[in-house]
C-alpha cells in the first residue's frame, strides 16, 4: 500500500503552476491513500478531486482544520474523532 501526506497550502502561492506540479506528482506516485492538509472545499470547488481526478473516493473532515484524505476505496464510518 502506497501511502502519501501532503500539505497543500490551500490556494496560497502561485496555485496554478502548483496545482500542475502536484497533479502530475500525485499521478506518478499513484498512492492507495493520501492525506491533506490546508484544502479548499466550497459549494462550487473541491480542490483535492481537482487534485486526484475521479479514481479516489475524497472525504473532508467537517470540523477544525480543512484535512482530507483520497482513499482509492470508500470510507465507512468517521474518520476523525474530536479530541485526538
């Protein structure tokens, strides 16, 4: 199982060349798993399927700080507990 963190900054820095950069690494590494830090989600954006593509299934944490994780499988159940 090949397992990835990043931390994406949200869309601070020169996000365009960055987004690219990130795309094309995250799509040579082919994790089984990532973890983010500081992502986007709006109503009308999502930045880590911006990110993935289609092959991963995203879940946001919906509460404290923007974390998600790209698991290739879906996810059953919370994955963050208050408190940890």
């Amino acid at each position: 199982m090949r397992v990835a963190t990043l931390n994406v900054w949200a869309r601070n820095g020169c996000w365009s060349k960055r987004r690219e950069v990130l795309i094309a690494g995250l799509r040579d590494l082919r994790p089984d798993l990532v973890a983010f830090q500081e992502s986007v989600v709006t109503d009308d954006y999502d930045q880590i399927v911006d990110l993935l593509g289609p092959d991963y299934h995203v879940v946001h944490q919906d509460e404290g700080k923007p974390m998600a994780l790209g698991p290739r499988s879906p996810v059953a159940g919370p994955w963050v507990r208050s408190g940890r």
